[in-house]
C-alpha cells in the first residue's frame, strides 16, 4: 500500500540520519587516546546499521552494525595510541613540558633553558636534553616535526624574527646531527606573534621566550589507519 511505502521509506531515512548523526557525535566527543577505539567502533556501528536497513532491513541493520562498528574501531584509534605511547615517552624527557592537541602533541622547551640571553647557539646542558629527545623522535619516526621559535615583545621586531628563526634552525640542526631525519622537521619563526603570557609581566615574557616543537602523524601513519579502518566483507 502507498502509505506502507512512505512509512517504511520514511523509517529507513530516520534510521540513516540517526545513525551519521550519532557517528558524528561520538567521533566528536572521544578523546584522541585508546578511547578512540571504542568510539569509533560504536560510531561505525551506528553508521553500518543506518545503511544496512536501508539495503536489507533488519537483518541488513545487524550485519551493517557489525562491519561498521569493526571499521569504526580502527579509526583514530591506531595514531591515537600511538601518539599515547610517545607522549608518555616524551614527559621523561627533562626540560619537556609536553601537552596534547587531539592528536597532535606540543613539546615546549623554555628559552632559557636552551639558549643564553639574545643567543641562538645551545647551551652544553641543553643538548643533553635534546639528546634525549631524540632518542624519542627517533623511535616514534611516524611522524612529522614543526619546530617554532618565539620571542616576547622586547626589542625591534626583525631582530625577534631573525632570533626565533634561529633559534627553531638550531634546534633543528642539533636533532638532525644526533639521527632524526630532516626531512621530518621544518623550522618557523614567529617573533612575539603567539604569546602564550602577558608581555606586561616578567612572569609572561618568560613564558613566551620558548621553542615549541609540534608533532604530528606523517603520511605513512595515515594511510596505515586508514587501511586498519577499511570495512571488511561480512
């Protein structure tokens, strides 16, 4: 019957709708830890359901959940852990103060700890802990390397941006020289124009002095969860 039809096909749409907004919403929520494995795998579910009873009805709605929720699984699962297992790795290294991004990681290293005041030549006890450092980078080599240099507010504008640069450029040059390769890293300079403190206190212009390393995953990490995430056949 024509309102049977409706019904039914008005059913299916709820079903498709409930089941991306709940993948949506779940992906959104999760953390970028081993969490993700989970909430990926109910977002999948949902998803997989949602397109199984538009295809086969209700048995279409469960064999959709189960491939969708083993696709589900693997997304943001495999570069969350991961990059758990290197943030771990990384907050033994002294002098890191080390912060998550989703599933970027944000290694700070205060200036002074590297660098002589308005010198971008490292210090002796600096390179002891980028040595370190690199032992890390070197072992979790899936990834690739934003090396930032900042400034405060102090001085001319071009003398903070030729510092900052050198400044990332030798911490580069350091890394390179104990193993890590430098196709991975790129250096940036921004000056004064990220402040993480108040330039107005002395406490917040020590703050901004840094350099500040992000991590990320490179494209051979994201292509192997992508192909961890590609849905199997029933």
């Amino acid at each position: 019957m024509p309102s049977q039809t409706v019904t039914r096909r008005a059913f299916r749409n709820t079903v498709v709708s409930v089941g991306l907004v709940g993948c949506l919403g779940i992906a959104g929520c999760a953390s970028n830890t081993g969490k993700g494995a989970v909430a990926g795998g109910g977002a999948g579910a949902l998803l997989g359901a949602g397109i199984g009873a538009l295809a086969g009805g209700k048995s279409g709605a469960l064999i959709g959940a189960g491939v969708g929720a083993a696709a589900g699984a693997g997304t943001g699962a495999l570069i969350g852990r991961y990059m758990d297992k290197q943030e771990q790795a990384l907050k033994e290294v002294k002098g890191a103060k080390v912060d998550r991004e989703g599933d970027k990681l944000l290694v700070k290293f205060d200036s002074a700890i590297l660098f002589d005041t308005n010198k971008a030549k490292l210090k002796p006890q600096s390179e002891r802990d980028l040595a370190e450092f690199a032992k890390v980078l070197k072992e979790y080599k899936d990834t690739d390397l934003i090396i930032e240099g900042h400034t405060d507010n102090k001085g001319k504008k071009a003398r903070n941006q030729k510092l900052s640069t050198e400044r990332a450029e030798a911490v580069i040059g350091y890394l390179e020289a104990q193993g890590v390769e430098r196709s991975r890293m790129r250096a940036i300079g921004f000056a004064d124009e990220k402040p993480i403190g108040d330039n107005g206190t002395e406490d917040g212009r020590m703050q901004n002095r840094r350099v500040q390393v992000e991590i990320a995953a490179n494209e051979e990490l994201k292509k192997q969860e992508q192909t961890a995430a590609a849905p199997t056949s029933p």
